[in-house]
C-alpha cells in the first residue's frame, strides 16, 4: 500500500505529506536552505514568530522574517503566536499580504514559560479555550491563505477535553491540525503519545499532521500506519540529518565523513553570509547540538563548537573533528 498520499491542507494540495517542524533558533532561511540542498520537506516553516515582531519587522531584513530564495523554500508556514485577538488578527493581516507566503500557523503548542507563562500565549491558552476560539476566529477573519494550529494534548490525558479543543479548532474553520501529543509539563520529555494521534485523527473531519519522535524514514512509514495521520511532522531528527527528506522519499545518501564535513562547510557558509556578527555563532552552534549526533564521541565536537569565540575558529578545527569522530 502506498503510504504516501498527498495532503489538503485549504487550497493547497502538497504532494509528499512531510512537514519540517517550527523550532524557534533552528529553522530560519539558512537552515531552510540547507535542507533543500538535499530535498525539500513538503512544507518548510519559519520559526515561532512573535504578532509584534510581523507587524513591526522589516519582511527584507529581519532574520526570522526573510528568506534567501522564495523560489526554493516552498512552500512554507510562517507560525504566530499572540495572547489577544487584535494582535493575532493584525499579524496574521500582515502575513496574509506576502504573496511567498503559503500557510499561516497558530501555535497553541508552546511550553516555554517565556511564552506560556510570561506572555499568556503558547500552550497557556489550552487552559481557556474559550479566549482560542476567539483569537482564532480572529485570524480565520483575516487570511484568506490556508491556515493550521499546531496542539499539544494539555494539561493531562482527558480524552473529554480533547474532543473540545478538537471542536474549538474545527469552529475556527482551521484547515488542518498538527498534534504534538505531549502533555503541557512533559516539553520534550518522555514519549510522543502517537495513540492521541490516532484519537484525534478518528474525531476530527480536518487532515491531521502527527508529530513527536520520528527519527527516520522508518519511523514516519510507522507514524501514518499506527495513526492514520495525513501529513507527518519532523523536528529534531531534520537538525541532526537534514537529508532525511530525501531518504524518505527513496533517495539514497553515503554518510560518511566526507558527506558531514561537506554539510557542516554548507552550514557554516549559509549561516555566515546571512545573520549578522553578533548572532552567527549562537545559531551555529543550536545547530551544532543535533548535528553532533551523528557522530562517535559527538559530544567532543559541540563541546568544542559550544567553546568557540568566533566562526574563525570553527574553521580551524571542524574539518578534523569531525572526520576523526565519525
Ligand atoms: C529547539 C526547539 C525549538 C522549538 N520551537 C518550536 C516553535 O517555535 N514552535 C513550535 O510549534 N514548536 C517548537 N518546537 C517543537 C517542535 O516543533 C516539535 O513539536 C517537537 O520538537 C517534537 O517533534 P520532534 O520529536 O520531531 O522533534 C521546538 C522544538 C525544539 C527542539
């Protein structure tokens, strides 16, 4: 049986049902790019962005706004997030406009307490869903463009208040879900609770993108059969291997030391001719963490990269480390 199905999400019909997931640090133009040296995901995603910073950012010049090439990073979610409807309808007005720009994203997923806590946004709004559903309505009312949500389960295992949260979306006229089923505390500890996938899947008449802990192609052939999920989204596995795209869509690729060195030039020359001085070397080495991971011993090589002062001196060494430690 074919697995591979193609996913609706609106007006937009995309063809292999792999999603790259937001992560805020990670997924910007650069990283974008880098996947798409190998193959392109079904659906990029920016980071996590702020209503304020795409109301008042410049779309040309703000690192978490642009891309380097609207051609290649396509088609693409840009995801919000806000703690009141007027904001959220104003920044999802403004992303509505960018013709580059395929699908606007809710996030209703967030744990961080600078989001969560600090800021009432994020996953803090699964604890009112009546002040959800108003806020997305709100954005519903201002894009014409496709427009998903992105869930955690909440505060605990309550299949009663699933049903509602399930509700709340299909109100807001959302044209898909991504469901993230962790609870609220467990951030990204523990196991994805794939079985709350399927239960959503059951219920909801929306295409359903599961997500959490899929570290390989085998894994995402697992998700859809165990789930029936329509789309399948992928996070820290796309950091560590940015080619995985392409292996499950059937490419093979040679990992071998000469492969890693020559991504991790990709890398460094990506992230180096896009973010400014003072904020290239914190985005390499987010990076770094994942990337690490496909070596022996990695941990020697981003405690190196962790040290470093400047992109200079990650020069001097990776080239080594990194085909020693493979
Ligand atoms: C460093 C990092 C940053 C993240 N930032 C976001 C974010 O901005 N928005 C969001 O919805 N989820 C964010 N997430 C959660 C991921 O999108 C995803 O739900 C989670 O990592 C589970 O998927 P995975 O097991 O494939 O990594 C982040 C995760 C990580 C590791």
């Amino acid at each position: 049986m074919d697995l591979i199905k193609p996913l609706k999400i609106g007006k937009l019909k995309i063809d292999f049902p792999a999603v790259q997931a937001p992560m805020a640090g990670i997924t910007h133009s650069p990283f974008r790019m880098l996947v798409a040296n190998y193959y392109n995901p079904g659906l990029f995603f920016s980071e996590m962005l702020s209503a304020k910073s795409v109301l008042f950012e410049d779309f040309n010049q703000s690192i978490y706004l642009k891309c380097i090439d609207t051609s290649i990073e396509r088609p693409i979610a840009y995801q919000i997030f806000a703690s009141d409807k007027e904001s959220a309808f104003l920044a999802a007005q403004r992303l509505n406009k960018e013709d580059y720009i395929d699908v606007v994203d809710f996030n209703l997923s967030c744990p961080a307490p600078e989001i969560a806590k600090k800021r009432k946004a994020g996953a803090f709004l699964l604890s009112d869903l009546n002040l959800s559903l108003s806020i997305l309505k709100s954005v519903k009312k201002a894009l014409i463009k496709p427009f998903t949500v992105k869930v955690r389960i909440g505060m605990k295992e309550d299949k009663g208040f699933i049903r509602e949260l399930v509700a709340v979306v299909e109100e807001a006229e959302v044209d898909a879900i991504t469901v993230h089923p962790r609870l609220i505390k467990q951030k990204l500890k523990g196991k994805s609770k794939w079985e709350y996938i399927a239960f959503i899947k059951d219920i909801a008449k929306m295409p359903v993108i599961g997500n959490g802990d899929v570290k390989s192609k085998e894994d995402f052939f697992k998700m859809i059969e165990e789930t029936g999920c329509d789309g399948v989204m992928i996070g820290r596995a796309a950091v560590q291997k940015p080619w995985i795209f392409g292996q499950i869509k059937g490419q093979i690729f040679d990992i071998n030391a000469g492969f890693l060195v020559e991504l991790y030039a990709r890398m460094l020359e990506l992230y180096t001719s896009f973010f400014p001085p003072e904020k290239v070397l914190g985005r390499i080495k987010e990076f770094t963490w994942y990337f690490s991971k496909n070596l022996k011993f990695g941990h020697h090589f981003a405690s190196k990269v962790q040290a470093s002062k400047s992109v200079e001196e990650i020069h001097s060494f990776y080239f080594e480390t990194i085909k020693n430690c493979f």
